[in-house]
C-alpha cells in the first residue's frame, strides 16, 4: 500500500490570555491507501487537534500536512469529516441533510435525491428520510451524519470520536455498520477515541498518543475480520493487546 497521509513535525499552539498553550506538538504520522487507523488516547493529548489539522480546518504552528504528496492547506473535498458533536441543520430532514454536500457541489436535483436515498437505506434509516434531527433518537442522527459523509465518496474519512456519546449497545451496532460500510471500499479512515476496545475493534493499526501528541505505540492489528466483539473479548490475542493499549496509556500519561 502507499501512503496517502503524511505528517511531519506538527506543531500547534493556542494562545489564551497571551499565554501560548502548546496542544500538538513534533507529532509524526503515516497513513497507507485503504488502510483504518485508530488513534488511542486520553482526553486532552490532542487526538481532535490533530484531525483538525489533518482535515485543514486548523493550519498548523509548524510541521507540514501532506495528501498524495500535496500540501493541506484548506479542507478538500476528498476527505470527509466526521466530529464529536452533531452538525445536522435543523431545519432540513434527513434525506436533504445527506443531501447537502452534493448540493454544496453543484450535483443535481435528481441525482442527489437518489444517491441520498442509497446513504439512507444503507445506514438502515428507510421510512425516516422525511423526519427532521428533532425527530430523531441520538443513534438515528449519527446514522444521518455517517450518511452524508458518505454520501460523496470520498476517500478518506477522518472520524473524531463519533460514537462517544452513545450507549454501549448502540455504540456496537454503529461499529459494526462502520466496519460493513468500509469494508472493501477502498476508502482510508483516521479513527480517533479514547477506548481500547473499540481502537481494537475497529483498526487495523493503532497508534497511541501521550501528552500533546507524543507517540507511545503505533503497531499493527492482526486479529481476523470480520471482528465478532463478544468472541473477541475472550481472544488470548485481544487480551495481549489490550494489556498493551493499557500499559501504553498509562506511559503516555507520565
């Protein structure tokens, strides 16, 4: 595989009441072609920083970004973006929240409607293209999120901590949709969240940060997909690597 990816030497600092607060710093990354990295670590040591970054929606202190060898200097349209928090517009129902980006690029009527209705059937929300984000559970509105980042195929999805908020048993369902959704598209995800088990779950490579972006650990994930959570957890292999995320937590936060 190539890289796609490439991060060298990223730097950011805020400054707050003429106080420079340094979030990202000297941090190292390369992401291959089709390949889904999960980025492990606690709150605070710049995992969201650093998706911003990669992204283009922050410009760095120092250190450069690069996509097919080209510089990010602005969001792209090949790479798609997923936050935290809830960014659907209120006043549009599902079907033209996953809409938008094609309407943004200039996509006509038609083919928007059709390319939103595949999303919206393939993230299991048929029958509720017409209700609007109020209408919605928290799981429903992630769907419609996941849908339209999807709804452009882009090739790389940046994916910040998206199920988070959820309940455990919706979290799993969600994952599994993930993994289904990738799976063979050849699209390339940076995946970042502060649980080991769903950074094992979900990656292929797992890259555990420290404090302001220090890397503890990058190494590869072998365990066979499709990965079954309740099997997994009893793995001899899982159980390894899960006391090493641990161990590897624990350093970074020294």
């Amino acid at each position: 595989m190539s890289t796609l990816l490439e991060v060298r030497g990223l730097t950011k600092q805020f400054v707050k009441d003429d106080t420079g607060i340094v979030a990202l710093r000297d941090f190292d990354l390369q992401v291959e072609q089709g390949s889904f990295v999960t980025i492990l670590g606690r709150s605070g040591c710049g995992k969201s920083t650093a998706l911003n970054l990669l992204s283009g929606l922050l410009q760095p202190t120092s250190g450069t970004v690069t996509y097919k060898g080209g510089a990010v200097d602005g969001p792209r349209t090949e790479i798609s973006y997923l936050t935290q928090s809830d960014t659907l517009m209120p006043w549009r129902d599902v079907r033209r929240n996953v809409e938008m980006p094609m309407e943004i690029s200039g996509v006509g009527a038609r083919e928007r409607r059709d390319r939103a209705m595949e999303l919206v059937e393939r993230v299991g929300l048929s029958g509720f293209e017409h209700h609007y984000p109020r209408e919605l559970s928290g799981g429903m509105r992630r769907r419609v999120s996941l849908a339209r980042m999807l709804v452009g195929n882009p090739e790389t999805l940046l994916m910040d901590e998206p199920f988070g908020a959820l309940d455990a048993q919706l979290r799993l369902e969600l994952q599994t949709e993930l993994l289904r959704l990738w799976q063979d598209s050849g699209q390339t995800v940076v995946f970042v969240t502060h649980d080991i088990e769903e950074a094992l779950l979900l990656g292929d490579r797992v890259v555990v940060l420290g404090l302001r972006g220090r890397r503890v650990l990058d190494r590869g994930i072998d365990l066979p997909r499709p990965r079954d959570p309740d099997e997994l957890r009893v793995e001899p292999a899982f159980v390894a690597l899960h006391r090493q995320m641990t161990e590897a937590l624990r350093e970074g936060a020294r």
